[in-house]
C-alpha cells in the first residue's frame, strides 16, 4: 500500500516558468512533509519542508503547500531553471521524533531551455 | 549544514562475499542512522533504524542476518550485506538526522553495489 504518492512520474517545463509537483498522502497522522531533489547516482538533498500546522512554507524559489483536507502538497518552484532538472522526491513522517519517513516514487523533472 | 558521507561509491563482488558500506555523520552527532535502498526507476524503501549502542530496528520484510547494522559511535554506522547475491544488487543510502524534532534528514551519496 503506497502512503505515499506521486502520479506524475515525469514532467517538462520550459526555462523560466513554473514547475508545479505533486505528491497525495493517504495516512492521517502523516505531520512533517519534505521535498528532496536527487541527482543519478547520488544522495537526495533536502530543498523544504512544512509541518502539519501550516498550509505554505516559501525558501526562495521554491514553495511548499499543504492542504490537509485533500492529503496533497505540492511543491512549486519558480523561476524554473535548467539545474532543476533531477528526480524529486516527496516525503512524509507519521511519528513523531523517529524521523521515520516514507517517500513517494518520485517525479522526473525536466528544465528545457 | 549537515552532512553524511558514505563509503564507498560504488563496489561490485562475488556472490557468497560480504561487503561493508559505512555511513558517517560528519559535523554533527547522530543518535539514529537510517539505511535505505533504492532499485532503479522506484522509491526509496526504508531498511532500518540504526541506533547508537543499540540493536537495529529492521522493517518488516528485511532480513537483519543479511543485512547487518552496527552503530558503533555517535557519528558511523555501518551496513554490512552478508553472503551477496545478485538479487541484493541496488543503490544503498543512508541517511541521519539531527537530535531536533522535525530536523528533515540529510543523505549520504549512496552506494551502488552489484554482484555478479
């Protein structure tokens, strides 16, 4: 049963413009969500996270919303950039203090110039 | 920021061979480690919880005789992956946190082993 989950396995924007990720979550008790960027053949990284009191978290060009009554966050990036491009993957954490996070499949993301 | 090294990057060995992955905090002290594996074009699926002085904390489905953890100090825990076999060929990362609530986790760089 996937917890987590991101539909969009891939996705193209043009340089300059938006990049609008997605991610559904079907547990309740889910209340730390996180985005990580991935490169092939590397660690992810983390870009942002929100905590279940919020609905927006903003750090730069990249911005999180959390709707809770819908399980969806998404992450919003722009302007978008070519160095973008890399797999992103969403995350999210049930219990607290045991940093024990589910992730989802991931969304390919690619930054045309 | 934090950071977690691992090592080494990638290794390649025999079936019925072991080999030991290291994972370290380098700037900060690590209570809880987390190792993950990844195979290609999926998520990444969460093995174990190293703790510090502790016994690892397995998921379910993953076998802890194959899969050995040690966290021996605040700042290295190793993953050793015992007798291998090719089907135990992926991209291994691990991961750790710092001690504060809702500190998001940092990655190593991973470890891609295969076994041939």
């Amino acid at each position: 049963d996937q917890q987590v989950k991101q539909n969009s396995p891939s996705l193209s924007v043009q340089e300059g413009r938006i990049s609008i990720l997605n991610c559904d979550y079907t547990n309740s008790m889910f209340d730390y969500f996180l985005w990580y960027k991935k490169y092939p053949a590397e660690g992810p990284t983390f870009l942002i996270s929100i905590s279940s009191i919020k609905d927006k978290n903003e750090d730069g060009r990249f911005t999180v919303f959390l709707n809770k009554s819908a399980k969806h966050l998404s992450l919003h990036i722009v302007p978008s950039q070519p160095g973008d491009s890399a797999v992103y993957f969403c995350a999210a954490s049930a219990l607290k203090g045991t940093y024990k996070y589910i992730f989802g499949t991931g969304t390919r993301l690619k930054v045309l110039a | 920021g934090a950071v977690v090294s691992q090592h080494p990057s990638w290794v390649i060995c025999k079936s019925g061979t072991s080999v030991k992955i290291e994972c370290r905090s380098l700037d900060f002290q690590a209570t809880t480690m987390f190792w993950y594996r990844q195979f290609p074009k999926q998520s990444l699926m969460l093995m174990a919880t190293s703790n510090e002085g502790s016994k690892a904390t397995y998921e379910q489905g993953v076998e802890k005789d194959k899969f050995l953890i040690n966290h021996a100090s605040l700042t290295l825990s190793t993953l050793t992956v015992t007798s291998a076999h090719p089907e135990d060929s992926s991209f291994y990362i691990c991961s750790a946190s710092r001690t504060e609530y809702n500190s998001p986790l940092h990655f190593g760089n991973g470890t891609r082993l295969t076994v041939t």
